[in-house]
C-alpha cells in the first residue's frame, strides 16, 4: 500500500523537475483515497513556501472543507524540512511516510527531531525508506542534469 502512494508522490516530484522545480512530491491520503497532491512550486509561485508537503496540504484541507486533516496520512519523497515538518503538526495528520532522507534540511531524523519537542501538542507516526532509492535517484539525477548544464 505505501508504495502505490509514494509512487503517485514520486509522479509529483517529476512534474516539478520537468518545471525546473527542485523534484519533490507529495500526495495526502485520507480513508485510502488520495485528497492532496503537490509537487514543489517555490519558483512558478514566487512563494518560499510552495513546498510539495504545504500544496498538497492545502489542497487536502480545501478538499475536506477543514485545516485539520485528522486521520490523514502523507506520502513525501524526501524527508519535510521545518516548516513542512510544523505545517503537517498543524494539519493533525496521523502519518507521514517519506522515500529519501535529505542529510542537509530534513527534519525528522536528519538535522532535528522535532516531534520530541516535549510542549508539542500533536505528534504523528514517521516511516521512512518506502521507495527510498528511486526517490533519491529522482533528486540526484535533477541536480546532475543542472550541473551538467552549467558546463
């Protein structure tokens, strides 16, 4: 089941590279069927949180009518940032599944722990690793097509 989701967030993650996005996706599901999806967009929007885990977010909130996805669970390639990290406490999802690791800014077992946060007031579940090896394939073959252009 986690990998069907995490393959439709890893469809997400190509739009955005396709976008000249950095290529991240996310996908929020709720009782099975999928009610968010986003792919990075910090440049097309000219908004520095237009990150996958923030549209998708928002797009799942206007599907349910309500900010607080309860029971939701979300499917993200690369392991959320701080911001995402406090967006999806906000949000109350149940779970949050990522592919890849990211050593530099992610910020559930990476660069911070959060969650351990002891005033936090929602906690949810972390599986890490579904998919991991193409979601970190996705990423680096990005940064290396951009490398490369720079020669």
């Amino acid at each position: 089941m986690h990998d069907a989701f995490m393959r439709l967030a890893l469809d997400q993650a190509r739009l955005a590279a396709a976008a000249g996005e950095v290529p991240i996706g996310a996908v929020v599901v709720l009782d099975g069927q999928v009610i968010g999806r986003g792919s990075n967009r910090p440049i097309a929007e000219v908004d520095p949180t237009a990150h996958a885990e923030i549209v998708a977010l928002r797009e799942a909130a206007r599907a349910v009518n309500n900010y607080r996805l309860v029971g939701a669970d979300v499917y993200v390639t690369l392991e959320p940032c701080l911001m995402c990290v406090g967006a999806l406490v906000l949000a109350r999802v149940r779970t949050v599944v990522f592919g890849a690791r990211e050593p530099k800014t992610g910020a559930l077992v990476s660069t911070t722990q959060p969650l351990e946060i002891p005033t936090l007031n929602h906690r949810f579940e972390v599986v890490e690793g579904v998919l991991q090896e193409e979601c970190r394939l996705v990423v680096q073959a990005f940064f290396k097509s951009r490398r490369v252009a720079q020669r």
